[in-house]
C-alpha cells in the first residue's frame, strides 16, 4: 500500500519539476526580451536590428538609437521577421516534444 503511495508521489513529483522547468524557460524568455527594439529583414540573409532607448544623467535625458545588422546563416523569416533556426534545432524540438508526451504517457499509464 505505501509503494503505492510512493509511486504516485514520485510520479506526480516528476510532472511537477516538468512544469516548473518549461515554466523557467518562457520566464527567462520574457527577462531577455527587449521592447524598445524593432527588427526587419533587409533581405533574405540580413536582419536589421534598430534599439532605442532613453538615457538619464541627472535629469537631462537623451534618447540614443543604435542600428546593426545581423548576417542570417539559414535565412531571414520575412514573416516573422526573425533569423531560422538551425534546422538540428528545429527538428530537435519536435523531437524532444514527441519523447516527452510519450514518457508522459508511459508514466501516466505505468502510474495510474
């Protein structure tokens, strides 16, 4: 009866630490996000990057604009106006999202 206990403990346990662990990841991805940069791509292997920001020193403020560009080595998304990943990274995702759902339902099925 305990082990059953202690099962359903490490089970529950286990899909805890999961959802805290994603939740981790989109809170780093929002603290890193910046809202006072616009991006565009120049074309299909260059992003523009243009970052405006408002500097104070003692009352006197001044806004400060700075622009670059960033060589795309898979290409430019047009649509979204972001560089493409790798495609290993993008695959990977799907790949790692099939593992999980699959070892959730292991767990689920083994478990409950």
């Amino acid at each position: 009866m305990i082990e059953h206990y202690t099962d359903r403990l490490r089970f529950w346990s286990l899909l805890i630490l999961t959802f805290v662990l994603i939740q981790a990841v989109s809170v780093f991805a929002q603290v890193n996000a910046t809202d006072n940069s616009t991006q565009y791509c120049l074309d299909n292997n260059i992003l523009t990057v243009a970052t405006t920001r408002e500097i104070c020193i003692e009352g006197e403020c001044d806004t400060v604009e700075r622009v670059w560009n960033q060589r795309c080595e898979y290409g430019c998304d047009v649509r979204n106006n972001i560089c493409f990943a790798p495609p290993w990274i993008r695959f990977g995702w799907i790949f790692l999202l099939i593992i999980i759902i699959l070892v959730g339902l292991y767990l689920a099925w083994r478990y409950l």
